[in-house]
C-alpha cells in the first residue's frame, strides 16, 4: 500500500509555455521520477499546483517515454478541468493501470477551466473534492484508491466535518498539510478509521509555507530546521509515511532521509 512506504516525493510537471513541454523540463521530470522510485520512495505529483497550468502527470510520462510505477505513484487531481479533459485524465490513468489518485479542490486561475456540476451529472451548486470523489466512484468503481486532503490549520470543527463528508464520498487516505512537531488535530485524525499520510515541508523557507496557509503558526523562522521536524515527525508518528513537499533533489537523500 501506498502509506506503507516510507517517503512520498512531490515532484512537478513542467510548466504549460506551448504545445509541448521543454525537452529539458520533461528530461529533468524523468529524472527525479526516476531517482525516487529506485531510492525506494513513492512519488506525488501536483495538479496545476498553485493555478499555474502545468502538463499533466500522463502527458508528461508520454513525453518522457517513461511507464509510471503504479504501486508507488500517486497522480493528484483537482476540480479545475473540463469535463472532457476530466474524463480522458482519468480514463488514460486507469488504462495505465495506476491506483492512487488524491483528490483535491485545488487552485484555480482564468487559465484554467472548472468543472461545473453539470459535467458531472450533479445538482449542486459547485464541484468540490467530495463531489469528484463521488464521481471517480460511480463511474470507476474501484479501479482507483482515492485520497483527500485534510487541513489541520482550518478551524477544527469545520475541518473534521469536511473530513467525515471525504469519507463517506470514498475516500480511502488522507493526506495532511505539512506538520510541524506534534499536532493534536493530526493525532486525532489519526484515531480514524482511514491511514493518514502526515507531511513534511523540506525547504529551510519555512515562511514560504506559513504565507500560504495563512495561520498562526508558533515557529522560529530563522532556526527551522527541516530534517530536525522530519526525525522529530518520525518519533512522534514512528508508523506513518511522510509526503515530502520542496524536497532537495541535490542532496545526499542517505543523509537527509532517515529512513531511507
């Protein structure tokens, strides 16, 4: 299973410029892809992360002429899509035979296109994650294992109630946002019925982070030490694997990666 293995390495696509991707963006994309597999890690892959139009997981395996590892590939996927690119996205993904999607709202931009509850045969008044897990699930079965997101820095109540609707939709895992010491809302979560994938961010810019949730978070920006928070997360959540977010890919990972 994919939250048995250690390490799951975010990796992005390139970015949209043309008709094609860069040559050198999709080359760079293998060999990370590439790296992580055979280091023994699993691999996520954003979905148009942060409403920049990227190509998407399977264009960009195409280009690279590289198969993807099923059991250690976790292809994301939002709400920002048309109905006709949705369903050839996840069409191609299940003849790839890959397993692991997580499912997520996402981030939208006037590039992009969302769906809309019509294009999913709904009457709602807008597609959120719990609807496009419901979706994959009535027109898949379960040809995928579908995971959600869960964010531990929203107020608590709001945040679980979100939850429980991801599980009931079908959600099988969830992922958190990046977690810094011990957090009694992760621990909570943890209590659940589902796995849950804790996140560490890997980048020494922790404030980079912190703008993005937009919460307050007790850290000491000049001092926060990225490997230190993963040995730190390994001790408190010893059984649990780790989505590694702005991991270095020129570092020694033997030395970085506890567990590897």
């Amino acid at each position: 299973m994919l939250w048995s293995i250690p390490y799951i390495v975010e990796i992005l696509t390139p970015r949209r410029r043309g008709e094609e991707p860069l040559s050198e963006d999709v080359e760079r994309f293998a060999r990370r892809y590439t790296r992580a597999v055979e280091s023994g890690c699993a691999v996520s892959i954003p979905d148009n992360p942060l409403g920049n139009p990227r190509f998407s997981a399977l264009e960009t395996f195409e280009y690279a002429g590289l198969k993807p590892e099923p059991e250690r590939t976790l292809v994301n996927l939002n709400t920002f899509h048309s109905g006709e690119e949705l369903h050839a996205l996840l069409t191609r993904a299940a003849e790839w035979g890959l397993i692991y999607l997580l499912v997520v709202r996402g981030d939208g931009s006037p590039e992009l296109p969302r769906l809309q509850p019509g294009d999913l045969g709904m009457n709602v008044k807008m597609v959120t994650s719990v609807e496009l897990i419901l979706y994959i699930g009535e027109e898949f079965g379960e040809t995928f294992q579908l995971g959600a997101a869960f964010n531990q820095y929203k107020p608590e109540s709001v945040e679980f109630r979100k939850a429980q609707r991801k599980r009931e939709a079908g959600s099988r895992f969830f992922v958190t946002q990046p977690v810094l010491g011990s957090d009694g809302r992760v621990s909570r979560l943890m209590d659940g019925p589902l796995p849950v994938i804790v996140e560490a961010w890997m980048s020494r810019n922790i404030g980079l982070f912190l703008k993005s949730v937009k919460a307050e978070v007790q850290v000491d920006l000049e001092r926060f030490d990225p490997r230190e928070n993963l040995v730190g997360l390994h001790e408190i959540y010893p059984a649990r694997s780790v989505y590694l977010s702005m991991l270095d890919f020129s570092a020694d990972w033997k030395t970085l990666l506890p567990k590897l």
